[in-house]
C-alpha cells in the first residue's frame, strides 16, 4: 500500500476536502502543514507551484479536487457506474462554482458596504436557489450518486462549511430536507466523525 504525504498550510483551506475523503476511507497519511515562511522553499518543487499537494511513492499530484478524487476512486468513493460518477463530478464542480462565487464576490471584496451587500445578497438569494436545486438532485436518503457516501456528498460538507466561518450566521439547510440528510450521512461516517472531533483547531 503506498504511503501518502499531504502538505499544506496550517488550515483547512482546499486541502480540507481531501482530508475528509482520507477520513471517510479510514486511510492513513502525513498531514504536513507548513507555516508561510517555509512556502518559498517548495513552492519551485511543486506541480504547479501551489498548494496542497499529494506525495505518494515518488509522484506528486496537485489540485485538491484532483486529489481527492484519486483518494474517492481507490477508496471507493467516487460513484459505483460512470453516470454515479459523472454526478459526483457534476456537484463537485457545482461546489467549485458556490466557492468561487464567495471568494471572488465577496471575500476579496475590499469595500465592506459593498462586501456586506454581497454578502446578503449571497446568503438570501443565491445560495437558497442553490440548494433548491442541489435538493432536488439528492436523493431521500440523503446521496446525490447512488445509495451510498460518495466524493459529492463530501464535497457539499466541506464547502457549506468552510464558507459559514466567514458570514454572520451559518448556512440553513431549512426547506432542504434531503440536503440535510446528505449533511447527516457525511458526518455520521464513523471517520469523518473520529476526524470532525480530532482536527486542529486553525485560523482557517
């Protein structure tokens, strides 16, 4: 079995996701974090000169989506049949588009009148017609490919919440009954839970 090295920084950031899928395999691996200043140093001896990446029998991988779907296919994890598969891809890359449309809108936004309008904006409009559509695409069970956890229901977990710290209260999942429940199966899988008690307490 190889052995699996994860360095990033001192964060949950856009290596949270491939932790969590780690977590749910119940696989094991360095979780390197390194602190800025050590940054300079790798950066030339990576990919593509960013971070997270995966060391693993002398290859590297880079790009956390990538990753974690590397991790979810050999884990089983990422859809039983192409079409559960193409799902998994097709929400995954919804999530891609709910964080960049929060990073880009409202986190780099530098005015806070106009950071805060967004803000509401995102909170009250774009993310409940969001989640009427991820609904509906979730099954009663709570899996949005096939009838067990998969990289998408992860995938959903991790970006609802890794963007809540930054508004001023969390992302209801109220009038979304089926989203809920995917929210339950994810953090009710013994090791993501084990995870959820145990990681580091980090700025971000």
């Amino acid at each position: 079995m190889p052995s699996y090295k994860l360095t990033y920084f001192n964060g949950r950031g856009t290596a949270e996701i491939v932790r969590l899928v780690f977590a749910a395999a119940g696989t094991e691996y360095e979780d390197v974090r390194l602190e800025q200043d050590q940054w300079p140093e790798l950066k030339p001896n990576t990919p593509m000169g960013q971070l997270p990446i995966l060391e693993m029998d002398g290859t590297m991988l880079c790009q956390s989506n990538s990753i974690a779907r590397y991790i979810a296919k050999l884990a089983g994890l990422a859809g039983k049949t192409p079409l559960d598969q193409a799902r998994v891809d097709m929400v995954m890359d919804g999530m891609v588009d709910m964080g960049n449309k929060f990073a880009y809108e409202i986190y780099y936004e530098k005015d806070e009148d106009k950071k805060a309008e967004k803000k509401k904006d995102y909170v009250e409009k774009y993310v409940p017609q969001f989640f009427s559509s991820l609904n509906k695409l979730a099954s009663d069970g709570g899996y949005f490919a096939g009838d067990e956890l998969t990289l998408a229901d992860i995938a959903f977990y991790n970006m609802t919440t890794m963007v809540n710290p930054y508004l001023e209260q969390p992302l209801s999942l109220d009038g979304f009954p089926k989203l809920q429940k995917v929210e339950d199966n994810v953090t009710s899988n013994p090791g993501i839970a084990k995870w959820l008690k145990e990681r580091p307490e980090t700025p971000y």
